[in-house]
C-alpha cells in the first residue's frame, strides 16, 4: 500500500525468470539472503543486452504500474520486491517447474550463512541490536 508519494512497480510474469537472470544458487549459498536465488541481476530501465540478451524477450512481458497516495497493489503467496516468488502456481505445474524450486533451494542454501550471522550476533557485545538486525534479513 502507498501511503504518501508515488512508487513505480515493474512486474514480469514468472514464466520470464529465466530471461531476467536470477542471481545463481551458488550466490545465495554465500551471500544468504542479500543475493537471493529469485532476484534478477538486470536493470530494466538501464538494459544491456550485450551482457544479458534474453532481457530484451522479458520486455516484451513486462508491466509498468504506478501506485499513488492510497492505492495498493496485491500480490497472492509470498511477498518481496524484485524478481522473486510472489506468484501461484498450480500444485501440478508447481512440481514441475524449474523456477519454483530454484527459489525454494535457494532459500534452502541460505540456511548456513544465516546461521552464521546468527551466532555472531549472540557473541557479540549489542546482542539486542545484532538480532534485531538479523531478523530484519530474514
């Protein structure tokens, strides 16, 4: 919901994760949730296509909404910005499609580093400050 201002929102359907190159697994094994598996490496307003070519079949996907003072835009099952997981899929297309459980092994991966981050924020002297910031990752 947009309180106060203006916010600009570009949507792609999931079937364009592919073409908005995610950030890959491995990525998210290291950086946890900074990195996500499900969030795209792109610029949509600054494309380039000689690095990332299958943006410009993305594009042709693409929504633009604005939301204003008081408008809301919902967006069933998880909720994140970027490229990420907030879609539904049907349970058989859901077994069966890549980016579905790309998104969920990604988080999977991520369980490491922030156990790691974890345990440096219950050693150190502001404890309530760490695991405050700790949980705001999650």
């Amino acid at each position: 919901m947009q309180f106060h201002g203006a916010k600009r929102v570009i949507l792609f359907p999931p079937s364009q994760l592919y073409n908005l190159y995610p950030f890959s697994l491995f990525k998210q094994l290291i950086h946890g949730p900074k990195l996500r598996a499900g969030h795209s490496r792109v610029y949509p307003d600054q494309p380039d296509f000689d690095q990332f070519p299958r943006l410009q079949e993305a594009l042709n996907h693409r929504y633009d909404v604005l939301l204003e003072r008081g408008d809301a835009l919902y967006t069933p099952e998880d909720v994140t910005c970027s490229v990420n997981r907030f879609w539904h899929v049907p349970l058989g297309r859901g077994l069966t499609s890549w980016s579905k459980w790309r998104v969920h092994l990604g988080s999977l991966l991520a369980i490491p580093h922030l156990l790691k981050e974890l345990i440096k924020a219950l050693v150190s002297g502001d404890r309530p400050q760490k695991l405050h910031q700790w949980r705001l990752k999650l």
